[in-house]
C-alpha cells in the first residue's frame, strides 16, 4: 500500500501543503512542482533571558497554525480541493511542538481525504536548500538550532561525515544572548550580530576541530568569561581606590597581588586570565 501511494503521488501529486513546527516557530507552506506558493510563520519569542520551553511553545502553535493553514492557502490562490497530499515535520525537534503540529497535520488529512506525508526534518532542510539553488549532489554544511554537520549524499542515504561534539552553534548563540540579556525578537543570533557591529575590539575565541568533528562549548565559555570580566572591571574602575575599601588593613603585598590581579583581568587574554585567577587566588 505504501509503495501503491507514493507511486500515485509521483503520478499525479501537483499541490503539497506542509506544517513545520519542531522548534518555536510554526509555519505553513503550500508548494506546486517545486515552486512555492506561500509560505506564512508566526515565531514564538521567549521572554528575555530566557529559553522557549516545550509546553509554551506548542500552546503558541496551537493558537495559531489554524489561522496560517488560511492564510497560507488563500495568498497561494487554490481551494481545498486542488490540495493532493499534507505533509508534516516527524522529527527530530521538541517533543510537544511536534505533537500539536502532527495532530493538525492528521486532521487535515483526514478531512480533506488525502495522504499524511511524514518528512524528516534535517532531509528537509537539505532538499529545501537543493531546490532552491539547484545543486545536484552537495556536500552540505548543515547548520541549525540543534545541529552542525557536514553531510552528504552516499549509498542512497545521506551520511554524516563531521558533527558537533557538544553544542551546536545556533544553540551557542542563543544561549549566548541569554547571558546577554538580548531580546529573542526576531531571533538571538540576529541581535548579537547587530551588536556586534557597534564593536571596535576583536576578540579571538576558541573552537576545537579534530578531524572531521568540531567543538564549540569552549567558545560559549569564553564568551561568558569575557563578560563576567568585562563587569568585573567595569565595577573596580569606578573607584580609584577600590582596594583600600575592600582590604583596607591588608599588607602591601597582599594589595600588590590584588592589583595584578586586576590587570591581567583587564587584559581579557588566556594566559592574563590564567594569571588573574592565580593571584587572585594567591591574594585570598
């Protein structure tokens, strides 16, 4: 029966509507042999601060997929009945926005009386890009939310060749602008950018590469670190004479270590770190 419809839809498939909502945001596509007709979202934007968690996030797709299904078959100027199959994202994504976007996805199908396409959500993004550009056989950098990889394609299936060993960079970024304090509107990665342009200072971070694999939560590390010190020093400059207040009865050379302290903190360099926290250490 499966081999019976995919044989049909290669036949006779015209018009697809899809439902993605694996992460916070939901969206609704309508595409026809490739191209695409519509294709409305709606971003669900945790608090500042703060992550988007599962339950809030499925409650925002389930208030307002229904609207996008409208809005996405009416700017694609077809009815219902011209609609051949309805595809959803399965996996792999958050667990709850998944489920209410696959049970819309069910209803859908079952009123209109036409076939559930379940699609891999990784695949997706991969066949998105190759259709759009138009490559034939990519070797694929892979970067989303959840996921940085290099893959291709071999022995019909997609292989992976490299991956993240911890963190993947969207996932560095947005939690980077959570240590920030930057607004999740329209996205993290997009506010520290805009930021990051008001820069006069570059800083190297590190990142690990070991063969095909790379790691990233060092970088997450230091980004954190250069901002605690960064507050740090901003708290000890405005007062000439910090140390006296906060050690006033300490010898001179207890006082010396604490200024070195601070200097190599100042400095925001990985042997000025090293040394800041062993004097520090030394002053205590």
């Amino acid at each position: 029966l499966l081999y019976t419809i995919k044989f049909e839809l290669r036949r006779t498939m015209v018009i697809s509507i899809g439902l993605e909502g694996s992460a916070n945001k939901i969206g609704v596509g309508v595409v026809k042999d490739g191209e695409v007709l519509s294709n409305p979202r709606h971003t669900y934007c945790a608090p500042t601060g703060h992550g988007f968690l599962p339950r809030h996030t499925a409650q925002h797709h389930r208030d307002h997929v229904l609207r996008l299904v409208k809005q996405a078959i009416q700017e694609a100027g077809i009815s219902i009945s011209d609609i051949d199959c309805v595809s959803y994202t399965k996996g792999p994504g958050m667990g709850a926005p998944l489920v209410s976007t696959a049970v819309v996805a069910r209803t859908l199908a079952q009123l209109w009386n036409v076939p559930l396409i379940p699609v891999n959500h990784c695949i997706a993004h991969i066949e998105m890009g190759r259709q759009v550009t138009g490559a034939d056989n990519p070797t694929v950098l892979y970067v989303s939310g959840g996921n940085t990889q290099v893959i291709s394609y071999m022995n019909q299936r997609y292989m992976i060749f490299g991956e993240t060993l911890d963190i993947a960079v969207g996932n560095c970024l947005d939690r980077f602008a959570r240590v920030l304090k930057l607004s999740n509107d329209p996205c993290p990665g997009y506010n520290i950018e805009q930021l990051a342009k008001e820069g006069t200072r570059y800083l190297e971070l590190p990142y690990c590469v070991k063969g095909m694999d790379v790691s990233f939560s060092g970088r997450l590390i230091r980004h954190t670190f250069i901002l605690v010190v960064g507050k740090i020093v901003k708290v000890f400059s405005k007062c000439n004479s910090c140390l006296d207040m906060i050690s006033p009865q300490l010898p001179l050379p207890f006082k010396l270590l604490l200024r070195l302290g601070l200097y190599f903190l100042s400095s925001r360099k990985k042997s000025g770190a090293r040394l800041s926290l062993l004097f520090l250490k030394l002053s205590c």
